[in-house]
C-alpha cells in the first residue's frame, strides 16, 4: 500500500485538525488487539463550518457527497491524532453513515459514495473498501447533512 500521506498530497487533500468533541465520548476508542471504533463525525469543513442541510429539500447528492468526504477527512483526522500514523491502518472494516434527508430521499448510498471514494483513493481498493450501512435520518445535531463512523483494524 502506498504511503497515505504522498496519497493526500498527491490528491490536493490537506488533513484537518481532529475536530473538538462535542460532547461527553471518546473519539477513537480501541476494542480488541488492533481494532479501533471511530465515533462519528459530522461534516465540517476546513474553515471550521459545518455543512448543514437536508438532502431532498435544498441539498443535491453532489452536496451530501461532498458532506460525505468532509466526515470522512474528519474521521481520518481523529484517526491520526490516535495513532500518529495513518499508515498503520490495515483496513476499514466497517462504515456507518446517517444521512440527514426528506422521508421520501432513497439515495443515501450515492451520498455516502463520498466519503467512501475517498478512502478507496487513499487506501485502495482491498483496504479502503469496507463492509457499509448508510440510512437516513430525519434530523442530525446542529443540522448537519451527515455524520459517519467506522472500524478499523490496525498494525
């Protein structure tokens, strides 16, 4: 696998800061030998704004996508400040998205195809590519358009 940091440069892609708490958790709890559980992560940009909004009524896929990606940066970031070394991450086991959208929006897969693309870029396609559940929610804190979490399984 190469190396992710040469993959995000090479992408245009600057890692965030690891994004306050907002509340009373862990962000990046570890489980077993080598697994990690990422709490969720919403959307916020590197400007510190969150993207806020709700698909089906004034946000398009492309903008839940872009959402999508935002959380996962976010994710990574937690993950860094975790392990001090992305390349350490084995695989992404498991990614759960909310989606927060109209009751009638039935493309929550193709929203949280943002997120997910991104990891297959950094990771490629055998450890960036986990198992995934993405389902909507009709109201997310702050009003974000999206939050994920994931598994991880390190080295």
């Amino acid at each position: 696998m190469a190396n992710v940091y040469d993959k995000l440069k090479e992408n245009g892609i600057t890692l965030p800061a690891a994004p306050a708490k907002g509340g009373i958790y862990t962000p990046v709890q570890e489980f077993g030998p080598g697994l990690l559980y990422c709490s969720g992560c919403g959307p916020k940009r590197l400007d510190g704004t969150n993207m806020t909004g709700k698909l089906g009524r004034n946000l398009t896929v492309e903008q839940g996508q872009e959402a999508a990606r935002c959380c996962m940066l976010n994710l990574l970031a937690n993950l860094d400040t975790k392990l001090g070394d992305l390349n350490r991450i084995k695989r992404f086991v498991k990614v759960l998205a909310f989606v927060n959208c109209t009751e009638d929006f039935d493309q929550q897969p193709q929203v949280v195809d943002g997120g997910s693309q991104l990891l297959v870029e950094l990771f490629g396609e055998e450890a960036g590519c986990p198992a995934r559940t993405a389902v909507g929610a009709n109201a997310l804190p702050g009003g974000i358009a999206c939050e994920i979490e994931v598994l991880v399984e390190t080295v």
